[in-house]
C-alpha cells in the first residue's frame, strides 16, 4: 500500500479530513513524505499506522517483564512507519505562526531511530519560537498560544510509552512540557509535571525552578519560597532563582529579605536590571 491509499484509507476511517489530506498533499511536494507530512502536522499519530495497516496488537506482557508490550507497540509502529515512509521525516516551521509547514527534508533517519526522539525534536522546535515571541509580547498572541498547544500535543505524545522515548531524553520531554503548559496559563498542570521531573530525577534544578514560579503563580508563596531556596543554595544557582525568591518573600511580607535577594538577582544578570528596578521602586514607595 503506497503513502496516499495509506492517507485515503484513514480518511475513510475518520483518522483525516480531506482537508488535512489536500494540505499534506500540498506539502509533500517535491519529494517529501507524505505520511511524514501528516504526522509531522500533527494530523496523524504514529499509533495510528497500526490501525490503517490493520497490524494486529502486540501481545500482553508476561507477569515478570511488565514493559515488555510497550516495547513491541514500538517495535510494530516503527517497523509499518519505516516500510511506509522509507525516509526521514521532514522537519517543519510555523506559518503565519499558526500552520506548521515542513521547511526542509532531512536526511534518511536510521531505521530503528524511536518516534519519541522526532516527537521530542519538533516540539522543542516550537517551544523554542514560541518562547522567543512571548518575550516581546506583553500578552501572548493566539498566534503564539496555538504554537503552544501544538508544542504541548506533540510532547506529551512523545511521553507516551508507545513513543519509545529514551530516560535521558525523557528528562528534557518533562521540562518543556512543563514550561509549555505554564505558558498557556496551565499552572496547575505544569506543577504536576515539574513535580513529576523532579521525582524521576534528582536534582533537577531547572524543573525546580520552574515549579517554584508556577507555585507563585498560583498564589502559594510559601511552597515557591520552599522551592525557590533549595535552587539558590546551588553554588552556580541562576539568577532568576533569586528573582523568584524575592517575589515570594515579597508576597509573605518580608522586604528587607526581599531587597537583598532582588540585588542579588540584578548583579548575576544585569538582564533583569529593568525588571527587578520597578520592584524595588515599588517596595520603596510602600515604605514610605
């Protein structure tokens, strides 16, 4: 079965509208692929192709080996998604910062290399574009916030056990899952995330940090004050860590300890110098 009966039999199924179809078909032209295309846009997943090539499920694991069908449900899906592709996914930009395009076609990937790893790749890919608008955006655009989302989808998806996703992979996975959600405004699902970081591995200092500014976010002071200070404690400790130390002393009542954290924020990243001015104009004017 070539690419396009692959694409037409999971529009038949519902899988795919036609209109995902016409701009995939649209996209793979000159070469790509395009069942690469339509995962690569998110339209399709790679479980789906054990569906469309009607693979039959992989066996239940035995009791002692307990991993060992998510293994096989990556060995299956990779193995239908090699024979129909035959070549590296294409890698993809934001379009009018809403529709993700394939920008060019890379190198024939190994046959055994994991979806989990392309999964990871891409949606770090938006993350990255993403983060950079939100710092020139006071609000973030829909724009940037659909970016987002896709980013969020095509992560959590590489988290998936069927992904084959390796631990030292997955590490990175877990971080920028949590900072994608805490972007959109998901807080209470990026803490869970952070937390689930920081549980699988230890010291984790940027999943730390990043949970210690969601509890900010969510109004708990003392659980970001808690967090903030175990990272500041680190001999090479960032200096947002001190920002946000500073931010829940300050929210706890406590300015003097919040003065000389936001000085000590603004010597280690002259960056924030602008940031961390307004909060001490402020404080001095509540002091007054």
């Amino acid at each position: 079965m070539d690419e396009l009966e692959l694409a037409k039999k999971a529009v038949r199924r519902g899988l795919l509208t036609e209109d995902q179809l016409r701009e995939a078909r649209a996209f793979s032209e000159g070469g790509r692929s395009l069942v690469a295309v339509l995962i690569d846009l998110g339209y399709l997943r790679p479980q789906h192709l054990l569906d469309l090539a009607d693979a039959p499920p992989p066996p239940a694991p035995a009791p002692a080996r307990s991993g060992t069908a998510g293994w096989l449900l990556v060995a299956v899906a990779v193995g239908i998604l090699g024979m129909v592709i035959g070549r590296g996914c294409a890698s993809t930009r934001v379009r009018s910062e809403t529709r993700i395009v394939p920008a060019q076609v890379r190198s024939p990937a190994p046959p055994d290399a994991p979806v989990g790893r392309a999964l990871l790749a891409r949606g770090n890919e938006l993350l990255g574009a993403a983060e950079e608008r939100v710092a020139k955006e006071p609000t973030p655009s829909s724009r940037t916030e659909a970016a987002l989302t896709h980013a969020s989808a095509l992560l959590e998806e590489a988290l998936r056990p069927a992904s084959g996703l390796p631990r030292e992979a997955r590490r990175q996975a877990l971080f920028s899952l949590g900072r994608a959600q805490e972007l959109t405004g998901r807080w209470e699902s990026a803490a869970v995330t952070y937390a689930e970081a920081m549980t699988e591995y230890a010291g984790f200092t940027e999943a730390r940090l990043g949970a210690a500014r969601v509890k900010l976010l969510l109004q708990d002071p003392v659980a970001a004050l808690a967090l903030a200070d175990q990272v500041c404690s680190e001999p090479s400790a960032p200096a947002e860590a001190f920002l946000v130390r500073a931010k829940a002393r300050l929210a706890m009542g406590e300015g003097v300890k919040a003065r000389a954290d936001l000085l000590s924020a603004r010597s280690r990243n002259p960056s924030l110098a602008s940031e961390v001015n307004r909060i001490l104009t402020r404080l001095d004017d509540s002091s007054r």
